[in-house]
C-alpha cells in the first residue's frame, strides 16, 4: 500500500515505524528537514521537505497514486487542508486527519464530504485520555484493552510473589476460578515473549496478558496479583489538553487536584472545571506536594508536555508517598527505562494512538487494533468472512489454524441467533447478543465471528492478515 504521512513528530514517525515493517510504501512530509533525516537513517521510506497544505509538495511526495494520506501535523488546520486538496485536486481514496479542537469534533458536518472530505478523524488527546481513565478504574493493570464493544478485556498485570497463581501452571486458573473462563495469550518475562500453554509456570514479575469477558475480568486479576484499594483522590501534574481533559472526566467521580505552572492557563483550567480544586505551581516542587498532602494521593499523574519534568514529577511524589505514580513519556527509550521500577506506568502518547490509526490501515476486515509493550508486539480483533473454501481460518478448530510463531487466538466473540438472559455475580440480569468463547484448542471458527489475537512480533501481522483475507471464489 502507497501510503503518505503528513508530520514527522511524535505520532508520524511511531506510524512510520509501524507501516514500514510491514513491506508499505511510505512518504513522510515535514517542514523540519531534520526530522526527515533522522526518519530516513533509520527507516527505508522517502521523505519531502515542504508545507503539508502545498499541493505541489503534495505531488512531490507521490499524492496521485497514494492509496492513503494520513495527515498528523501539530496543525488541526494544515491536517483538514491536506485532506480537501488529496480529495478534489488529487482523488485520495482515503484521508485520515488529526484533529485535536473538540470544536471540529463536535461538527460532523465539517469533516464531511461537502466540508473537508475527511474519512476518519482521530483526536489523540482523547484516545490517551480514555485510556488513563481506564486504568484507574482497574489500578492493578498495566493495560486495559477493549475489544468488541467492550464485551471482552484484555488486562496486562505483573504477576506478584505471593499471588494464587504465581508458581503454579496455568491450567490450575481453572480449577481456582471454575465458574470463570479466561485465557493467558503471552506472558513477558523480561524482554522474552512466551506464548504459553496449560503447563506454563508464571513466574514472580511476569508480565501477564490475559482475556476474559469484561463482567470476569477482575476475578481473573486477582488470581495473579493483590487487588489494590479502588482509587479515590487524584493528583495531576500539568493542565494541558490531557491534564484538562482527564480533569473533567474524572472530578464527576473522584476527588481531583491539578497542578499547572503557567498562571493563565491555571485560571483557564479552573474556569472549565466544575469541582477539581486548580493550583498555580511547580509539580516538581517538594514543598507544595507536602502542603497539597500527596502522600495521600491513590494516585498521581505527570501529564505535561516534558518528559523530564513528568519523571521527576512522579519519582518525587513517589518517594513522598503517593500510592502509584503515572508519567507521560514521549521518548520511547524513557519509557522504557522508567516503567516497572519507581514510576508505575509510562504512558506513550504516540504508541496510545497508534492503534487507532493501524485499525483503519490494516488489510482485511479489521475492528480493532492495540499496540503492547511499547510497540512490540500487537492485540487485534478481526472478523471471519467467507466460508471454508474461501477462507483459511473458517470451518478450522483453533488447533489446526497454521498460526505464525508468536500468534495465539485469544477469544471469539459470536454473534446469537437470539438474545439470551444472562446473569452476572453481585448485578443484575442482563440481556446479551454475542457471546464470549475462549480461543481454546477445540473451538471451531464459524463466519461472521470476532477472532481476538495476540501478536508477539509484529513483524508477524501480514501474516496473519493473509489468514482472513477472503479468496476470489467468494460472492
């Protein structure tokens, strides 16, 4: 696929990386030449330097025969621009745009075809703000994943000495939660991906992937570490358009104090928050985080735009207390380096949205995607078409799909002929339309079923595509 990226900041080239290993044709335009160098010493793609809005920068970089443009800039307006001139000057088939103005959101009409022409607007404010909310409401994971409308969760948790599980081989999940069918898709130990079976031992501090429809998924956590007390106060570090966003959100529910260093857009920030308490101040300052008590915070998030800032913000709150410590850390190498050791969870912004962005990329019929550990291995759920003449996986026992090395089926999400009552431990009955199935060896793939996998390499993901693309025969 003939694919150009619009912005080679953190967002363009985390795509770039991603695209690239999979055999796509890639373009990246920029105004910092620099950028483009430093993409092009490490990747294999082409590169124009020039304004994204310039058609003839556009035609430089190939626009007439692009499959695709994804425009990613730091400008919502230059990013809507590009899109009206790849569609009425240049025909793109398809135009992806950063916008991160909720007021264009708000608009359909905008992004339509009679406005900008825009196929699908992604705001990664928004997708990082989603995701930080879901891992307050399960505090104990490292990743909180949905997957078929949110029917199924994959949860990352590290594996506690101690915990029911923890020395133990995975077949005795079954018998220790009997009413509860879940499934482990990878186990990371260090930078060792393990694709395991029932008698795969989980080790202290291993990195543990599991599936489980979403009313178990807590049950299945607890097995493999200590359930933490449910999060209540919140600190947050910086009132950008994350901070502010995960502020509103979060104060409805939780008891939230927000830090901003520039006084005007502290005034701001409290302006738009109903009960948040906004001080004026310095994150990394040890003075105003004793004054602000915490040491009593469930909770302290570093979300400004410096990373170093958000490091030394979380390590101090740390130390002086606070319960668990989030930090927003663009560099991967940073990320990577902190996570794991006095700082909780570091949070990529750019490996956050890439999912979002490879769902509407990726070859066959594609419903969600989401990027783990960092970009290394991948999560996706994609749908069966065809039948057993026309399709590689349909009609086949899990067993007997020639999987690639490091691919495992996680569950099946199957649509129901007719609705069934079900009811869930400590709630009330509920009606449900699909049905949850573990990937196990025996499970047959029918049409039309959600298939949830796992993905260790993904160098590995063509491969896997292959296996639901829908041969010729079908009609």
């Amino acid at each position: 696929m003939k694919i150009i990226i619009l912005g080679a900041g953190q967002v363009g080239s985390t795509l770039a990386e991603n695209l690239v290993s999979e055999q796509n044709d890639i373009t990246v335009v920029d105004l910092d030449a620099s950028k483009l160098k430093d993409l092009q010493d490490r990747f294999d793609l082409r590169a124009v330097a020039g304004s994204a809005a310039d058609p003839r920068i556009l035609a430089e970089a190939g626009i007439e025969d692009a499959d695709m443009l994804i425009a990613v800039t730091q400008s919502d307006e230059t990013n809507l621009v590009a899109c009206k001139i790849a569609s009425k000057l240049f025909n793109t088939p398809t135009k992806i745009a950063r916008v991160r103005a909720a007021g264009f959101m708000r608009r359909p009409e905008i992004l339509s075809e009679d406005g900008f022409d825009v196929d699908f607007a992604i705001c990664p404010e928004q997708i990082v703000t989603e995701y930080i909310s879901k891992l307050i409401e399960f505090p104990e994971a490292l990743q909180v994943l949905d997957f078929a409308n949110g029917r199924v969760t994959m949860v990352a948790v590290r594996a506690f000495e101690g915990g029911p599980l923890v020395g133990h081989p995975l077949k005795d999940l079954r018998r220790h939660i009997p009413s509860v069918d879940s499934r482990v898709v990878a186990i990371f130990r260090g930078d060792q991906a393990i694709i395991p079976d029932g008698d795969t031992f989980v080790e202290a501090n291993d990195e543990v992937f599991c599936l489980a429809d979403t009313d178990h998924v807590r049950k299945v956590m607890h097995e493999l570490r200590r359930m933490d007390k449910p999060v209540k106060r919140v600190m947050i570090a910086g009132g950008g358009n994350i901070g502010l966003r995960l502020a509103k959100a979060l104060e409805p529910r939780y008891q939230v104090k927000l830090i901003e260093f520039n006084k005007r857009r502290a005034s701001e920030v409290a302006a738009q928050l109903s009960n948040a308490l906004v001080l004026h101040g310095d994150a990394t300052d040890e003075e105003l985080l004793e004054m602000e008590n915490v040491a009593e915070m469930d909770l302290f998030l570093a979300l400004t735009n410096d990373d170093e800032n958000n490091i030394m913000a979380c390590l101090l709150a740390k130390r002086m207390g606070a319960r668990r410590v989030v930090a927003l850390i663009n560099r991967r190498s940073y990320a990577e380096l902190m996570q794991g050791g006095e700082i909780d969870i570091a949070i990529s912004p750019a490996q956050a949205t890439i999912g979002k962005l490879l769902t509407r990329i990726r070859r066959g019929d594609v419903v969600a995607v989401h990027s783990l550990r960092r970009g290394a291995a991948e999560a996706l759920e994609l749908i069966a078409h065809g039948d057993e003449r026309t399709c590689k996986v349909i009609g086949k026992r899990v067993e007997d799909i020639q999987l690639p090395r490091g691919a495992a089926i996680g569950a099946i999400v199957r649509r129901l002929e007719r609705p069934q009552a079900e009811r869930i431990e400590g709630a009330a009955t509920t009606t449900r339309d699909s049905q949850v199935l573990m990937g196990h060896h025996d499970i047959v793939i029918k049409p039309d079923d959600h298939v949830i996998m796992f993905v260790a390499n993904k160098r590995m993901i063509p491969r896997v595509e292959k296996l639901f693309q829908v041969g010729y025969a079908f009609i």
